[in-house]
C-alpha cells in the first residue's frame, strides 16, 4: 500500500467521526447519513395524523365507557345479591324487621327474582322469535274476503263458538243438571234417517233400551212420520250388540226405521239405567232435542198410535200451529186394556167408534196416570161426545197426557226428576198454556217390555222433591207474570187457580193478592 493510500484510509475515519460527532453532542441520537444507501419513508401529512389520533382516541373513550358501564352493571348485580345490612348492632336497633322486609334482603329470594327475569326475557324471545318466522296457516275456506268474525252458538253459521267444543263439553252445557261422564257418553244421530224431512211435520220421540227396541219397531209400523229416539245402552254392551242394533234398523223387517228414524246413542256409566247420573227426562230432552221439525209428540214406547195424528193435523194445521206457537198443547188420549181381561185376547181399534164400542163392553178404558180407568182430568165422558177441540178443566199437578207440543216454546223436562212426565208439562201449564183435548184421535197403551227401575224408595223421594217443585214452580211463574204486568191477565189465570195457597204463604209481598 502506497502513501497516498494510506493517508486517504487514515481521512476517511476521520471525516466520519466528524460527522458524526455533531449529531451526537446536540440530540444524543442516531441520525442517518445523507451519503447511505438507506430507504426513504414519506412523512405523513398532518390531516391524515389528526384522523388517526381521533380514531384511536373514540376507541379508547369507547371502551373506557363499556368498561365504566360493565363495571357499574357488575356493582349493581353484586348489591342486589348481596344487600347491605344495619351498621347498629342488633340490640340497638329497635324494633324487629318484618318477614316481608326480611324476605326482601334475602340473598336466596333476590337470586330467584333474577333468574324468573332472566327466564322470563328468554321465553319472550323466544315465543316472539317462533311467532315472527313462522309462516301463516291457510284460512279456512268458509272465511271468505268480506267474513267478519261474530260469535254466535249457531252451528249452522260459517263460524261457530261450538265448531272447538267437544261433544261432552257441548252437552254437559245443554243438560247442566246431569253428570258429565253421563252425557259425555251421547252420540247424537248415531243412526241417522235418508228421507228427507219436512220442518213442519210432527216428529214423535221417545226413549228406548235394548229390551224395548221391538217397542220402537212397533211404533214405526203405525207411525209415518220422523221418529227421533234415545237408545239407552248399559256401559257392559259390547259391540256385537251394538251392530245386531245396526243391522236391525238397515236391513230389519221394518222399514220405516231407516227411512225416517234418527237414533241418538247413550251411554250408562251404571249398571241400572235410568240413574241419577242421567234420568229419563234428560233422555226425553235428547230426542226432542236432535228433532228435526217445528213440532214434535213425546210418547213411551209401550203405547201405539191407533189414528193417524199427522192427517188430523195436516187438516187442521192453520188453527194448530196458532195454538201450539202460543204455548198450548195438543192432548192425545190414552186407552188401555182393563186389568181384569186378558191384554192378549183384544186387538187395538182404530176408529173412534170401535173403542166406544170396546169401552162399552168394559174390555178399554181411559188411562190417565195417577188416576183410576175412566178417570182423570182428560173427562171421558166429554171426549165420548165431543166434535171439536175442549180445554181441560179440572187440571192437576201430576197430570201427564200424551201431548204435541212446539219445539221450542214448550219448556223442557226437568232434568233433578229420574221419570217424571208430568214435570215436562207443569211449567207450560202454569205459564198459560192450555191443553187442547182432540176428540177423534187416541193412542192405545200395551203392556210394557221392561218393569221400571225406580224402587220404591226412590219413588218416595221423587214424589216428596216433586211437591216442593210444583211450590217452586208456583211461586216462580206467578212473580214473573206479575212482573210483567199480566197478573189480572187471561193469561195468569192458571196460576191464580192452582197456586193460591202457596203464594200466600211463599209469595206474601212479592205478588199481588190472588183471586
């Protein structure tokens, strides 16, 4: 190596310490050489800093304050679960606390109030969350664009408050005074007629059982008009009986029953119908009930039409149908072999003037319930001679003539009573109504295929409630024509005759003085 090089290797440090001592004395940092071969960065501007520094500055206050919030929440939460209690001691502070205030400052009943919060908000959620996506169910057809929601018990209506009720349901409402298990076994129309119907024809109901359906085919040879019955089944009755019943009414030796016949199904929750769980009268309600015209005749089975009731009806039908739609009843007399004679050995007339001829020999007689043959309130003696219709006159309370009546006027059967006809017709009787005798037409009564199931204690106890239902019933109607101003009206004339006594004993002050 030369001199010159030398001497220029010795330079060059030099220089560089040269340089490099300035920067070190003034800011005691390392600064770059302009001479070096380093990168060069592009010092940002200063509106593009102040964003950055702004940014950074929100995120900070952001979660300053999430912490600030989190923080007062977890204080919050920490002084509920954990109240604060009396800084005096316990024999300083006065008197007791009480429970209420106890229960409050419990840490178990605070947590159970959070949690029932917090499941409350969840269940809400979550029944909002189901509900907004779930889709819509279709309509149905019947709701067309101008329906409009209206509640009504029609079932006939396109929408009906009874379209969700059960069967036991609807008929635990109708017959309130009877069990529910009882009437919840009903099925109505379980056979159902494929004539058609004419609504103003007579429908005659009745109730039958097993033992009495010949009485029922029996009815339906003499009857041609629209049957409605209450077949009265024991709970034991298995389903091979059941259809022989079926194929009876489709391919017996009476027509009649399938063509015009509605039978409606009962069910016993006992061994021995009729029971209190459900009594005969409520049976009767069911047939007349599910009847399908204006006007209907209830009849035991054990009786026959002898004439033809809907022909005298069909002539008269103009003065009939005034009549019945005004509340009075159409009496059909019953006639009934004498028990001295063998039923077996007569036939049943069908003409006026053979059963005169019959009662004349002493072999038929007038049968009214409760009453001696020949007697009664229906008068032989006047019906023997009569043309035309006549009023009963000497009514009593436990009269129970075959009667036709209006579906819907007519009150119904008391339901408390197991067998008791003549409750069917009191109430009419003490509103108003009149019972019309007709003179031409009658039924025939045969002997029963069944004994009654009533015993005699219960008979007992029927007669005895029945006394106090026909006070009841006194006192009832005569408050209710009074209030109605129709006390010294026609038509309260019935009550003023037959419930003077009791009403003044049981409606002293509360209706006007009896005639």
């Amino acid at each position: 190596m030369t001199k010159t090089e030398q001497h220029q290797d010795f330079q060059q440090p030099q220089q560089r310490q040269h340089k490099r001592s300035p920067s070190v004395t003034k800011t005691h940092q390392r600064k770059s050489s302009i001479t070096s071969a380093s990168t060069h960065h592009r010092i940002p501007d200063k509106s593009t800093q102040a964003s950055t520094s702004l940014a950074s500055l929100s995120t900070f206050n952001m979660s300053r304050s999430w912490q600030k919030y989190t923080s007062r929440l977890s204080l919050q939460l920490d002084a509920f679960l954990n109240p604060s209690g009396p800084l005096l001691p316990h024999e300083q502070q006065g008197t007791s606390k009480s429970w209420v205030a106890m229960l409050t400052r419990s840490r178990l009943a605070r947590l159970l109030l959070l949690f029932y919060a917090m499941f409350s908000v969840m269940l809400s959620f979550s029944q909002f969350w189901g509900w907004y996506f779930s889709s819509t169910p279709p309509l149905d057809p019947r709701f067309g664009v101008a329906w409009q929601p209206v509640r009504t018990y029609d079932s006939d209506q396109s929408y009906s408050v009874m379209d969700n009720m059960t069967t036991g349901l609807k008929m635990s409402k109708l017959f309130s005074k009877s069990h529910y298990e009882a009437v919840r076994m009903t099925e109505p129309y379980w056979l159902k007629r494929s004539e058609a119907i004419d609504p103003r024809d007579v429908t005659l109901t009745t109730a039958v059982t097993l033992d009495t359906w010949a009485e029922l085919e029996r009815i339906a040879e003499r009857w041609q008009g629209p049957i409605s019955a209450t077949l009265h089944i024991d709970h034991q009755v298995g389903r091979d009986q059941l259809q022989r019943i079926r194929d009876a009414y489709t391919t017996g030796r009476v027509n009649n029953l399938k063509l015009r016949a509605d039978i409606h199904l009962v069910r016993s929750t006992e061994s021995n119908p009729p029971t209190v769980l459900l009594s005969r009268n409520v049976e009767r309600n069911v047939a007349r009930l599910f009847a399908r015209t204006e006007f209907v005749c209830e009849m035991p089975s054990n009786l026959v039409p002898a004439t033809d009731l809907r022909r005298t009806f069909d002539a008269n039908r103009k003065i009939f149908e005034t009549l019945l739609r005004e509340g009075d009843m159409l009496v059909v007399p019953i006639f009934g072999f004498n028990h001295q004679s063998e039923r077996e050995a007569f036939t049943i007339p069908y003409h006026k003037a053979r059963l005169l001829e019959s009662i004349d020999k002493q072999e038929m007689g007038l049968v009214d319930p409760h009453w001696e043959i020949n007697q009664g309130p229906t008068d032989l003696d006047r019906w023997r001679e009569s043309t035309s219709l006549y009023a009963v006159e000497h009514y009593h309370y436990d009269y129970e003539p075959i009667v036709i009546t209006s579906k819907t006027v007519q009150p119904w059967c008391a339901e408390r009573f197991l067998d008791r006809r003549s409750a069917c017709l009191l109430s009419n009787y003490l509103a108003g109504g009149e019972f019309w005798v007709l003179p031409d037409d009658f039924v025939v009564q045969l002997p029963a295929s069944e004994e009654s199931q009533l015993s005699d204690f219960e008979r007992v106890i029927e007669n005895r409630v029945y006394a106090k239902f026909y006070w009841e019933q006194c006192v009832h109607h005569a408050r209710q024509l009074d209030a109605l101003g129709l006390w010294k009206n026609a038509r309260s004339e019935h009550v003023r005759k037959q419930c003077s006594r009791v009403i003044q004993n049981w409606g002293k002050g509360l209706i006007g003085k009896p005639e």
